[in-house]
C-alpha cells in the first residue's frame, strides 16, 4: 500500500557540493548527513534518517507545511519566498504526491544554511524499485 516517508536535512549549503557521497553508488553514501541527489535515493539511506511516515497524501503535505513554517524565520529571501507562496508549494505537493511523484523543496536560509524536506513515495516509487526502508534491518 502507498504511504510516503519524509527526510529533512539542514546543514550548510556548501556541503552540497560533495555530490560524490550523495549518489548511492559511493561507499560514503550510507553514513552521509547529507540529502542524495535523486529524491527516491532517500529510500536507500538507513531508516533512522525517516523524520516521519505519512499514510496520506494530506498527512505529507501538512508534514511538508509544519517544516517550512519552522524555517519561515530564517529564510535568506523571505520576499523571493513570499512570491512563490506556501499555498503554491503545498498545491503542487498535494498534486504531485497524489500522482505517486516524489517531492523535494530546497530553501536557503541565513548564515549559507540550507533546508531540504523531501517527501518520498514508497510502495511503489515510480522512480526506482527500493524495498521500504522500515522493513530492513
């Protein structure tokens, strides 16, 4: 049955550009804090990474909403932020997630932070066949 798991990562947006551990094929892969570069890849991180389990399109989607109200206070652009809107996300999300795509949403914050909140499609992924992460030791 479809449910979604959601990832988030926060750290300093200039990590992101040690692409080679965020592909699964690297052996740094497993242990890396950081996001991987395909969305469905978060399904190969351990389980422990899992934030949280959705069984709803609605319940991701509010999951999605309550981490970008979270990091609304920091965000670097708030104005660039406000002119694609939280409504405007989270219709697409609802969309997306309700056609079995995967979401990603990646918004910069002060101090060169970076936020990733991914909400992953999972039994099936239409991106790739992984095994549901909370059935794997």
């Amino acid at each position: 049955m479809m449910h979604f798991h959601c990832y988030t990562w926060t750290g300093q947006g200039e990590d992101l550009r040690r692409e080679a551990e965020r592909r699964p094929m690297d052996p740094a892969f497993q242990a890396s804090a950081l996001p991987p570069m395909r969305t469905c890849d978060w399904l190969l991180k351990p389980r422990t990474r899992i934030d949280s389990t959705a069984a709803t399109v609605p319940d991701a989607v509010e999951w999605l909403m309550a981490r970008y109200k979270t990091a609304e206070p920091h965000f670097l652009h708030p104005g660039g932020e406000a002119r694609v809107g939280l409504d405007f996300r989270l219709g697409i999300a609802q969309e997306h997630l309700t056609g079995g795509v995967d979401v990603q949403w990646g918004i910069w914050l002060q101090g060169g932070r970076f936020l990733t909140a991914g909400v992953v499609c999972c039994s099936p992924n239409r991106h790739a066949d992984y095994a549901c992460p909370q059935g794997r030791r």
